[in-house]
C-alpha cells in the first residue's frame, strides 16, 4: 500500500487502489466498503496494528482475486466540509465517499453484482439510497457489516491498515518541535488522548490539521482553553464589540505592542509565512 500520494499533502483527500485482477472484469464480483479512523487522531477495534497488518499481507497475497481500493478524507477536508456555511455533515460525507468507491469500480471495469456495507446512519435508508443510484447490484446494508460478511471484513482491514500507516507518518506542517506521538485511541475518555489534545491546543490557531476542529471533543476544548475572539461584523465595530463583552478583537492579535515591547512575540504563523505588522501604509 503506497500512501505517498497522500502523504505529499495530507491537507486534501486521496484515492489510492491496487491493480483489478483479471477475473474481476469478466466473472461476476461482490466488493464490500467500510470505514476506519472518524475520531480525531485514530479509533482502537480488536485486533492490534500487527495482525491487521498481517491479515493485510494475505490480502495483497492474493491479488490474483482480490482488489482494494481506498479514499483518504484528511481530517483537514472533513473539518472545513463539516464548517462551511452550507452544511456538510459526516454521514453524507462518508455516504458520497461510498458511493464514489463503487462508482470507480464500476469505471474500472470490475463486473459487480452484490455490494455489501457497514452502515453510516439508518442501515434501511442508506440501502434504498444505494440500491436507487445502483439499479442492478444487490446492496445489502447491515450494521457491524464487518463481523457479518468476509467481503466487509477485508475492507475493514484495508481501511484500518491505511489509517494506521497514515497515523505513524503524519508530517506535521506546522512548526511545532518534536512532537509526541503517543496518542493513545482517539477517544475523548482515554487520557492519553486528552493530555495530548490539551499540549497542542493553540490558544489563538486551534490544533495542527492532524486533529479534526470539527470534532466536538476538540470544540469543546477550544471553547475553554482557547482565547475568546470577537470577529469584526458589519453591526458593530470589532473593538468597541470585543471590549464591552470583555473579550480581545482579533485585530488585536495582528497589532504591535504598546510601547514598542521588543521581548513580544510573534506566533509562528506569522513568522513561517514572513508577515508582520505595519503601523502605517
């Protein structure tokens, strides 16, 4: 699995696929699709990193019978979807990812007849979803797909495989020293997970885009830890707003300081793309 086109900008999403054999476009095929990695940095199942990744080998092993094909949504692409002004929500974003998939399977040649999927959202909806887009595939959408059908099984473990391989070689873009990867699961309630969402929180930026913002956890710890910031609006002018509701405008942060203070320092952002601040124009 070659994930270099990923991680050359793990900013934006992916689409990596190993070759279709042969017998896929000319018998008749079953594909199965699920999901890994939803939390902000990673999710923990049953099996460990070394038997996925075994289980793995035995896929690729097989490749005379067996395709693969992979979507990588950055966490970066899921926050700014999830954010923007018209709303896009998880469950369509992982149902247009989905779909996609098939889509490429069908473009490529692959003779599909069944398709089997781990349901995001109401399973009976979701399947009269994909049975009306893919008139003349059996779709069959079940909960915890991946412990009732081998088909999702060996998806689960491609999914799994990626999100673990793309964890261990995240390349931060941002400046940010030597970084501690002990993540621990990416659940709220693992400590691990908590401590470090806590070191990396920037209290002006947020967190590096390895965490995605639109995840409530890390709102949550934004909303407490972060600096309150009033945005400058139409209605009311951003510095008169920020200091009656005893908060800083965001100019403020772009601002020199009072008095000419040379120890004041400047964030790294401002810093990595050479911006400073003018008194005058």
């Amino acid at each position: 699995m070659e994930l270099s086109p990923f991680e050359a900008d793990n900013s934006v999403s992916c689409r990596l696929a190993s070759q279709v054999p042969d017998v896929c476009r000319t018998e008749d095929c079953c594909l199965g699709v699920d999901e890994a990695g939803r939390g902000p940095v990673l999710d923990s199942k049953t099996l460990t990193e070394a038997e996925r990744e075994n289980l793995f080998q035995k896929l690729d092993e097989a490749k005379s019978f067996v395709g693969w094909a992979l979507n990588i949504l950055s966490p970066n692409v899921i926050s700014t979807s999830m954010l923007q002004r018209t709303k896009y929500n998880l469950n369509a974003l992982s149902h247009d990812t989905a779909i996609g998939l098939i889509q490429f399977a069908l473009d490529s040649g692959v003779q599909l007849k069944e398709v089997y999927v781990d349901t995001v959202g109401p399973a009976e909806k979701y399947e009269e979803k994909l049975s009306h887009l893919f008139p003349g595939i059996e779709v069959t959408v079940r909960p915890k797909a991946d412990s009732l059908f081998p088909v999702v099984s060996a998806a689960s473990i491609c999914a799994k495989v990626a999100r673990d391989r793309v964890v261990e070689n995240w390349k931060f873009t941002e400046d940010l020293g030597e970084v501690d990867t002990d993540y621990g699961s990416g659940y709220p309630n693992d400590p691990k997970t908590k401590a470090w969402l806590l070191k990396y929180l920037d209290p002006v930026f947020g967190y590096p885009q390895f965490v995605r913002f639109s995840w409530s956890t890390a709102q949550t710890l934004m909303d407490s830890k972060a600096v309150a910031v009033c945005w400058d609006d139409d209605e009311e002018d951003g510095e008169r707003a920020a200091k009656r509701q005893n908060n800083r405008s965001m100019l403020s942060f772009f601002s020199a300081p009072a008095g000419g203070d040379k120890s004041h320092q400047t964030h790294h952002f401002f810093t990595e793309r050479r911006l400073r601040s003018l008194n005058s124009l």
